[in-house]
C-alpha cells in the first residue's frame, strides 16, 4: 500500500504544478493596458535614435510617449520642424512604388509606430504635393513634389482603435514624416456591459455644448436620444502621466427635436462607467 500512495502522489504533482502555471499566465494580462509618458531626457534620447535609424532624414517628431503620434512636445519654440524643412523640387509621378516606401517605412520604425507588418495597412486616402519645378518665367508648372498616403485606424480583433490613423509623406528621396501611430495593448476579449445597458447607464445624464453665440446649452439624456445603435472601439482615455486603452460602447446621444448627433459617450465594456464625452 505504501508503495501504490508513493506512486498517485508522483503522478498528481506535475497536474498541480501545470496548473498553478497556467493561472499565473492569465495574471499577466493586464488591463486596461497603461501608455505611459517618458521622462524629458528618454524622450530626446529615443528621438534621436529614431532620426538616427532614418539617416537624419525625417523632420517629424516622436509625441510624449515616444511614439509618431503627433505631439508639439519636442518643437521647438513651438514650430512644427517640417514647416522649415526643404524638401527636394522634383517632379514626382505616382507610383506603385511610393506607397511600398510609406508601408515599408512604418514597418521599419515598428518600435515607433507599433505596425508590425504592411499587410494590417488599409490605405484610406493618397493625395498629391503640388509645387514648382520651374517656379519663374512663362512656363511655371504646379505638379507633385511629395505624395501623402493616409492609413486607417488601427484594428484589434476586428475592433477599431480611436485616434489611430497614420499619415506618410513621400518626396523623391524617401519618406519625410510621420504623424500618428497605433498601440501594443492587452483586449479584455468580451464584454461585461451589453449596448443595451450601455445606452441605460447614460438616461437621465446631463450634457452640454455651447452653441454660435457661446451660449451653454443642457440637455438631459432620455430615450428619444439613443436611437442610434452603439459601436464597440478601443480608446485611449487620458489619466495621470499617460493612456489608458479601454474597451468601450460609443454611444450617439442626438440633441433634442433634431436627427443630428450631438455627443459620443464612451462607457467602458467592462464596468459600465461613462469614460468620457466627446462633442462632435
């Protein structure tokens, strides 16, 4: 007997040990997933690596948490650096090529942009640079000079993230800027918070804007203003010293005897708190 209990407790011990692993996994996944600001000094260091990695050759900026998102924090005093940049005068054609550079380019810098791969790129808009090739006498011409290939937000398991676009510019050189970037974050993978009672959480809320001549306006919500379905997005909610990326039912609200949407309320999926309102 006493060898057959020696033989169940070798047996049963590396089913707990497994099991425990598991569970410490699922610890990790944090969230809502925190972006948080660098300090001055790792911002100008990782800013100068990121201009380093390019050959000097983008005039654009990393934003406050060390990303290409736009950010007026490294400007300086105040101007954009790429409003006092020169950029080559030569007539520039569209090609397929030019859009290779700007997907290529975001993946290149993914420790910069978060785009880990050009085919989770979905082209949104392309748009011409005109100016002079011959800028005096009869002939003054306006055609290309640079190309901006516009990105659309990032997407997490089919769910779009806010604020995400990217915009690439290309001159005959290569690429010059980029504004925008996506995220690395953690999805809380279902919702705790169906739309219906999303919509419920915000009844009898009070909001306001201020119309043309500056006058506050209120309104309290009521049924006859969510008749509009909500969508589910990612968005990054401003707290103490960085993001905090959160699941959330944007939920229209329209203003009073009209069919225009007013505000966007964002209730997060997992506890049903109103995170933030944007007017539109």
């Amino acid at each position: 007997m006493i060898k057959g209990r020696t033989l169940l407790i070798i047996f049963i011990l590396p089913i707990l040990v497994v099991s425990c692993k598991d569970i410490a996994y699922e610890d990790t996944e944090v969230y809502p997933t925190v972006i948080e600001k660098l300090s001055e000094d790792e911002l100008i260091a990782r800013n100068q690596r990121y201009h380093q990695q390019n050959n000097n050759r983008i005039c654009s900026t990393l934003n406050e948490y060390g990303y290409t998102g736009f950010s007026r924090v490294l400007f300086q005093n105040d101007i954009n650096p790429c409003l006092t940049s020169t950029f080559p005068k030569v007539h520039l054609p569209y090609q397929n090529s030019l859009l290779e550079q700007a997907k290529q380019s975001l993946v290149y810098n993914s420790e910069f942009t978060n785009v880990e791969a050009s085919n989770t790129l979905v082209l949104k808009e392309t748009l011409p640079l005109n100016g002079c090739t011959i800028c005096e006498g009869p002939n003054i011409n306006n055609v290309p000079l640079q190309w901006k290939f516009t990105f659309q937000e990032q997407q997490m398991n089919g769910v779009e993230v806010e604020g995400t676009e990217i915009n690439v510019y290309v001159d005959s050189y290569g690429v010059n800027r980029i504004w925008g970037n996506w995220y690395t974050f953690n999805d809380p993978g279902f919702t705790e918070v169906g739309y219906l009672d999303a919509q419920n959480k915000i009844l009898n809320m009070e909001l306001s804007y201020q119309n043309e001549n500056q006058q506050t306006i209120s309104q309290t919500i009521t049924n006859e203003h969510l008749t509009e379905s909500p969508t589910l997005a990612f968005v990054p909610i401003p707290i103490e010293d960085g993001l905090a990326i959160h699941k959330c039912w944007i939920v229209p609200v329209k203003l009073s005897q009209s069919d225009s949407t007013k505000w966007h309320v964002k209730v997060s999926v997992k506890t049903g708190e109103v995170l933030s309102v944007e007017i539109l």
